[in-house]
C-alpha cells in the first residue's frame, strides 16, 4: 500500500462542491476513497452528494445515514462548509449576520462532530477547516475570525471526547488561498497585501491543504490528534513587510549604553 492511502475507506466532505472542498474531495478519491459530497448547492439526486445545509441538524444526521447506505461505512470526515463575511468590522456587524455566521462556521461544525461520534467507525478522522484569522487579529473580521477561533478550540475538545474510540480530530487553519472566494473580487487588495508579506511570497494552493487533510486522513496519522496545523506560507510567523528604524544608542551591531552613548 502506498504512503497515506485512503484506500477502502469512505468520507464526507461539507461543502465540497467547490474551491478548497472540491480539491479535498479529488484529492480524497485519487488516494483510493469513496467520498459523499455535501453541499447546500447540490440537487438532492447528486451522484455520490447529498443536499445538505449543515446549520441545520436534521440534514446533518440525514448526510451520514446517506454515506452509510453508499458505503457501508463512514472512516472520515471534513468540516469544511462555512461562510466567509470578511471586512465586517464591529461598527458594521449586526446580529442577523453573527448568528448566520456562527449557525455555519461553528454550530455546524460541531452537529457534524456530534454525529461523527455516532457514525464514524473506531480510528476515524475528524478534520476540521479553520483559518489563520482565527489565530491573529485581523482588522474587520470580527465575524469570521471569532468563528474560526472557535472551530480550532472545538477541535481540541472533540479530540478528548472521542480519544477512547481513537477517533483523531484535528483542524488546518490555512492562509489566504487562490480560490474564486479571493481570486474572483476585482482588484481583491488582500493578493498583493500577502504576496508582500507573507514569507513564501505567495497565495496557497487549495491541492496543498488537501494534501495535507490526505495526512490527516489517512492510518499514518493515528497518533495525531487535538492539533490545529497552520499552512500558511509562514504568514503567522511575522510580516516580511515592517519598516522599524534602530535607535540611535544601536551602532554598528551593537548596543550603547546610556551613560557611554552620552558621553561618547
């Protein structure tokens, strides 16, 4: 069996249909899974997809009975629906969009997670998508970020809760990727911003998270569990882009001390 197969095994992939989630899923089937996509914009009849919007718990319950009667079986799942309301600062914010936001991001992940304990056999995957926004404070994300922060501390307790049936439950916080969500706002500010300051000089791939979630997914990863994995280009390491100017007691690579920098 080659390296971080997925062969004879069966996941689900919320919001699947499209960007990061529909790169989980090619990724998925070409290591050998069967792979149920569930996305609100599906028709019901979708081959190997189920309509389901993942706010609602009934359709929740509804996607795993269905990748059970496909399947057999339910070895994986990915949380990785969710609404992306950035530039909504604290003066802009209402209530409506919060509990949309939250009843997606977070009240969603955690009904899947729920009945994941029920569905997925023993030494399943939980794999939750989160964000770097949940990690650093981002200016005008008050919505998102907070429900991002919230999926990586809901991962963590998932993780304990269904350690004894060593069903692992990790998160990815990637960056900014080049998906339609970014890519496809005219003249997006956001492109440059990272290309100047991230590290890697770079947006991310969606292929290079879902190789990543294949780790996660497959029997290498057992022993690997309750983490959030930042792939990010090393954006959350610190900006490339930051003018600081020494003080003047700094010379040559050293540091003057007061007194000695006074009196020359």
């Amino acid at each position: 069996m080659t390296a971080y197969s997925l062969e004879g095994k069966a996941a689900i992939v919320t919001g699947g249909a499209a960007g990061l989630g529909a790169a989980i899923v090619q990724r998925f089937r070409a290591a050998g899974a069967q792979v149920l996509v569930a996305d609100r914009r599906l028709l019901p009849d979708t081959m190997d997809g189920c309509a389901t919007d993942v706010s609602h718990e009934a359709e929740v319950e509804r996607m795993f009975t269905v990748a059970q009667e496909r399947f057999g079986r339910v070895d994986i799942l990915v949380n990785n629906a969710g609404i992306q309301p950035l530039g909504v600062s604290f003066e802009t914010l209402t209530g409506e969009l919060m509990a949309r936001t939250y009843a997606v991001n977070v009240q969603g992940t955690a009904l899947a997670i729920k009945h994941a304990g029920k569905w997925l056999v023993d030494g399943g995957r939980v794999i939750n998508i989160a964000s770097f926004t949940g990690l650093i404070g981002v200016p005008r994300a008050a919505v998102y970020a907070s429900s991002k922060a919230a999926v990586i501390h809901l991962t963590k307790l998932a993780a304990m809760e269904l350690a004894r049936r060593r069903i692992t439950v990790n998160a990815i916080s990637p960056g900014t990727l080049r998906t339609p969500a970014v890519t496809e706002i005219p003249n997006n500010p956001e492109i440059a911003f990272i290309e100047e300051r991230t590290p890697l000089g770079r947006l991310g791939e969606p292929e290079e998270v879902a190789a990543l979630a294949q780790y996660l997914a497959s029997d290498e990863a057992a022993f690997l569990t309750g983490q959030n994995i930042v792939l990010d280009g090393g954006l959350t390491a610190g900006w490339m882009e930051h003018e600081v100017i020494p003080p003047a007691n700094v010379r040559n690579g050293k540091w003057i001390e007061d007194g000695e920098f006074h009196h020359g």
